[in-house]
C-alpha cells in the first residue's frame, strides 16, 4: 500500500510553521542564488507591484502578498506609488502649499483672484502667517493655530491677524479636500475670521458735512460729494469717467462699474469689489449740481478725479492732505473717509429704504455688509415724537 505523501510546510523568519499551499494570489520568485524571495502581483490599477524587498523565506513573501490582498478586500487598497507621492505631498511645508494655493485659487465665478487680493494673500503668508509656515501640513494642529494666532494677537494687529486666520482656514479646508490633512486645524477659535479692533466708524453729521463740503479744496468737493450722497467706495470714485455720468434736470445718474486698487504695479483700474458693485446711483437737487458743475467741461474717458498731471489715478496718499484739512475744520480729525460711505448707508436707509435697496444703492453682496454701513444718527426725538403723534391719534 502506497504511503500519503507528507504535505510541504514552509517556515517564515518569526519561526511560525504551516502547510505549503500554491499561491492562488500574486506571485513569488526565488532569487538567482535560491536564498531569498521576490514577490509582485497585478493590482486592480492592471500594473505589477513588486514588494518593497526580498524576503528570507517564501512564507514571509507570501504574507506580504496577503497583506495586500485583504487591502483590496477591504477597499482601503492604494497603489504604492501613489502612497509615495501623497507621502511626498503631505511632506511639503504650510509655505510651499500656500504658494501653490494662491497661484491656483479662482473665486466663486471661476475666475482667478484678482491682483490686489492675490497680493495680499501673499503678503499674510509671508508675514503673520510665516511662523506656520515652515511646518509641514502633518504637523499642523489646533493647538499650535491656537498658539500661533494668541501670539499674533498679542502684537494688537487684531485685522490683520483675523485675515490671517481666515486665509489659513481656506488653505486647510483645502488641504483636507487634497487628502493631506485628516481634519482642518482652525477649529476651538470662536470669531477668528471677524475679530474687530474695536475703533468705530463714526459718520459725520449733517453739520459737520456741510463744514467739510465748505473747506475742502474745490475741486474735490465733487469727491466728497459722490461718497457722502452716493456711497461710493474711494476706489470706486477715483475709478469713475466723464462718460459714466449723464447729467439730467435736477439729477446725475452715475454708472459704477470699476473701481481701482493700489498694487505692487502701481494704482490700476479694475473690477469692483464684487459683482453687486456694478449699479447705477441717482443724486438729486443741489448736490447734483455740484457734481454736474465738476463734470461739465470734461467728456469721454477723462477721469472726474485725476491726479495731479491731469491723467493717473488720485492716490489716497495725495488726496489725504485736503481731507484731512477738511475734516479737521469740522472738529473731525478722528474721521478717515470711508465714513462718508456710513454716512450714505445711515441717510439712505432713514429715508425708509429696505435692507434690500441699501444693499443696491452702496454695492453690498451681504445683509451683514450692509448692517455695517447703519448707524443710529441722531434722530431720537424726531422718532419719538412720531411715536406719540401715532399714540394720540389711535
């Protein structure tokens, strides 16, 4: 009677023994010598994967190759190569990824960032942001945001530092999208995107504008004119042309449509801020004329607001002496410009004007941008007076 044939065991380098079976997964190859073994099989990406060594026994190749196939059973499976290059990828520093990011960023209509915004992105990462730069995305965590934006805090930048948080939220949320961070490190800081300096925004009062209008150098009171009646931004004032105003009875039509920012290239003509800035804007009765008067010998693309040669943009740099002059005048020395645009907001919207057609008349794109622009004058006794008026009739 024949005798049962004993089955081949197979020994790996732990010392663990177990049947030899033909490899039904993957293949395995002793090397030229017959000591040690290679092992590669076929993913499901149709390439042949060797591993990354040669083993000492064939039950250590064969482990290796179970390992893989329980990968791909599982679903958790990545090619090797593409683990390397996302090990690389997730090597890379803050910096390095911010410079791409920046470089490939569009905003919500496609289109890339505009100069003044991608230049200033730069700046934050290659200022407040530049302490986080030089660690890699694996070893961002909240704790060191937390840490990074508490010391940038403490230089009492509170703006810049908000939008220095608010740039490295973007960054992150994008990084977790990439899949080279697990979860996004700014989380825990309640308000870091909107911490404010706490210097309000005072417009000025009807007396006080009427001092400003009367001191102002001449033929910048067109300027303040358009900003206090008609809410314009400076960018978007300086920006304006003959050809954007229409001169009626009784009224100016103004059409925004640009507005011009200050770059490393110098001041240049752009887009307005968002697209809700592109509008028309009516100002009426005797601020109309002033703007109709300044407007009156220039046509076609002559600026309403030039600089000094007549042809460039007015920088606020220049501009500022004359305002300040102005506002000083008015006992307002604490007032920068951009309170007129306030001023425009707070008149509009006492006219009885809806969240909505505030929004219109100054180019906000937001409910809370437009909130901002509202200030409660001084109108208390005239309310209250139509309070009582209302309860003695009822």
């Amino acid at each position: 009677m024949a005798t049962k044939r004993k089955a081949a065991e197979i020994t790996d380098s732990l010392g663990r023994t177990r049947k030899a079976e033909r490899a039904s997964f993957g293949k395995i190859r002793a090397t030229a010598g017959g000591k040690r073994f290679h092992a590669s099989y076929v993913g499901p990406d149709g390439v042949r994967h060797n591993a990354p060594m040669t083993y000492d026994t064939r039950g250590d190749a064969e482990t290796w190759l179970g390992g893989e196939r329980a990968a791909m059973a599982s679903g958790s499976w990545t090619s090797p190569g593409a683990g390397a290059a996302a090990a690389t990828a997730k090597a890379q520093t803050l910096g390095q990824y911010a410079e791409t990011w920046i470089a490939e960023r569009t905003n919500a209509k496609g289109d890339k960032l505009k100069p003044r915004t991608r230049e200033e992105y730069t700046r934050l990462a290659a200022g407040p942001l530049a302490d986080l730069g030089a660690l890699t995305l694996s070893a961002l965590t909240p704790a060191k945001v937390r840490t990074w934006r508490t010391a940038q805090m403490d230089t009492g930048k509170k703006t810049q530092t908000s939008r220095a948080y608010g740039l490295l939220n973007a960054i992150c949320a994008t990084a977790v999208l990439d899949g080279l961070l697990a979860s996004n490190p700014c989380v825990g800081i309640r308000g870091g995107q909107s911490t404010h300096t706490g210097r309000k925004v005072i417009p000025p009062t009807d007396e006080e504008l009427d001092v400003i209008l009367e001191a102002i150098t001449p033929r910048y009171r067109a300027l303040v004119i358009v900003a206090a009646i008609g809410g314009l931004r400076y960018g978007e004032a300086t920006a304006l042309r003959a050809k954007d105003v229409v001169v009626e009875p009784d009224v100016v039509r103004i059409k925004v449509e640009r507005g011009v920012v200050r770059t490393s290239r110098g001041i240049v003509s752009g887009d307005t801020k968002s697209d809700a800035g592109v509008r028309p804007v009516a100002i009426f009765g005797p601020d109309a004329a002033i703007i109709a008067e300044h407007v009156r010998e220039k046509i076609g693309d002559a600026l309403l607001f030039p600089a000094a040669d007549g042809e460039g943009f007015l920088a606020q740099s220049a501009f500022w002496r004359h305002w300040n002059e102005a506002r000083t005048a008015a006992g307002r020395g604490d007032m920068p410009f951009h309170a007129l645009r306030h001023y425009a907001g707070t008149r509009y919207a006492q006219t009885g004007a809806t969240l909505a057609e505030t929004m219109k008349r100054l180019g906000h794109s937001t409910p809370g941008a437009a909130m901002r622009y509202q200030h409660g004058g001084n109108r208390d006794d005239e309310l209250a007076a139509r309070m009582s008026r209302r309860s003695t009739t009822a």
